[in-house]
C-alpha cells in the first residue's frame, strides 16, 4: 500500500512539474535581459526545473501560501544561486555600464536632451559599432546597484541583487520622490525605448517578443534595452548619491 501511495505522489508531483515548466522558461528568459551573452538559457532553465522540483517538494499547503509564488521564490532563488557560483558578472562589465551612464549623462546635461547612440559613441570616442556590440556586453543589469549605497566594492552583483528585509534598493523605490522621478526619467525616455520598456516590464514579454513586435532582431532590443537601463541610472543618479 505504502509502495502505491509513493508512485501516486510522484506522478501528481511530476504532473506538477509539467504545469509549471513553463514558468520557469518565463523566469529565465526574462532574467537573460540582464545577464552577458555568455550565459545560456537553456543552462538557467535547466537550474529552475532543479528550483521547481524542491518546491514541489518542500511546499506545505496548510500554511495557506500560494504555490505559484512560493514555486517563483525557489526557482529565482536557484538560478541566482547557481550564476552567484559562476561570477558572471566581471568587474570589467560593470566598468563599461558606467562608462555609458557617463557619457549619457554628460550628453544630457550638455544638450538638455537624450542623446542619440551616434552621440554617445562619439562622446566615448568609439565607433557606433564598438558602441552597440558594448551594450549587448552590458545587457542591460538592473536600475540600482547595493554599491550605489555603498564604497564597498568587493561584493559581488548578485549579493547586491538578492535584498534582505532592512537595507536594499527597493527602500529606496518606496520613496515617494524616487517614484516620481523615475516615472519622469521613464516618460523622458526616446519613444521606442520607452515603448520597449513596457512592453518589458509592464507586459511581461520577453526581448524575441519585443523584437517581433518592433520589428527588429533580439539582439537590437538587447541593445536597446540596455542603453534605456543605461539613460535611467544616468538620470536618477541624484538619488543614488
């Protein structure tokens, strides 16, 4: 009877799995938006479904949370884990993203405007070609970094990116002002990069989707997408300071 049971759990268990595989390819898809081409997806998948089976086996129904969410938690969580254990993320990465907030922001002060990529790649004495084949390297990263809170720079990104409950960058997005600025920096956004942004983070779709909608290839929404990312740390950076 024991035996019974045990076979009936792992086929509920794997039904389970089979439900919700695609919300691990939902996850790392949109997490590939800021990690380095030499990152794989089908890799960051591959450590989700990993995540998902321990939710599927760690999840305790009586204590009245959702599956889906908590299931969300432990894939994140491992993927995260497992790219904090590869260091994917170089120094020399981050030195190029601030390079472009740099130049971005100096553009933006000079002309009161957005620049255009031609323009940062002049202000960086680089060809425009050197320019956007740098923003694919830079793939976009996030708004805010733990070391724009802090002169440590020994930490690495992901421990920067995983928040604890008492210091961390979404603090500092509770902040009525930050809102407000960043609602602002977003609509200053060039129209297709602003487009790009919501389609991203408001509708969830994933940079081949985007591609498909703007018509252009997903590495150019890559491209886009970072140099947005880039325009938004270069403007809010008053209040990162």
């Amino acid at each position: 009877m024991g035996a019974v049971a045990t076979v009936q759990k792992k086929s509920t268990n794997d039904d389970v799995i089979r439900q919700y595989l695609p919300l691990v390819k939902r996850i790392a898809y949109h997490m590939m938006a800021r990690l380095p081409a030499s990152v794989e997806v089908d890799d960051l998948i591959q450590v989700g479904l990993i995540g998902l089976m321990d939710a599927v086996s760690r999840f305790d129904g009586s204590q009245g949370a959702q599956f889906e969410s908590y299931a969300t938690q432990r894939i994140r969580g491992a993927m995260l884990d497992d790219l904090r254990d590869a260091d994917w993320l170089p120094r020399h990465i981050r030195q190029k993203s601030r390079q472009i907030e740099s130049a971005i922001n100096k553009l933006a002060q000079r002309h009161g405007r957005p620049p255009t990529e031609l323009e940062i790649s002049a202000e960086m004495g680089i060809s425009l070609a050197d320019y956007q084949s740098m923003l694919g390297d830079v793939k976009g990263n996030q708004l805010l970094y733990y070391e724009d809170f802090s002169d440590e720079e020994s930490s690495d990104f992901l421990e920067r990116y995983l928040v604890d409950d008492v210091s961390d960058p979404l603090s500092l997005l509770e902040d009525d002002g930050f809102r407000k600025g960043l609602i602002q920096a977003i609509e200053d956004l060039p129209e297709r990069e602003k487009n790009l942004m919501g389609m991203y983070y408001e509708q969830d779709m994933n940079l081949k989707e985007i591609g498909a909608v703007m018509g252009v290839s997903e590495s150019r929404i890559c491209q886009l997408h970072s140099q947005a990312v880039a325009r938004l740390r270069a403007k809010m950076k008053p209040w990162k300071s």
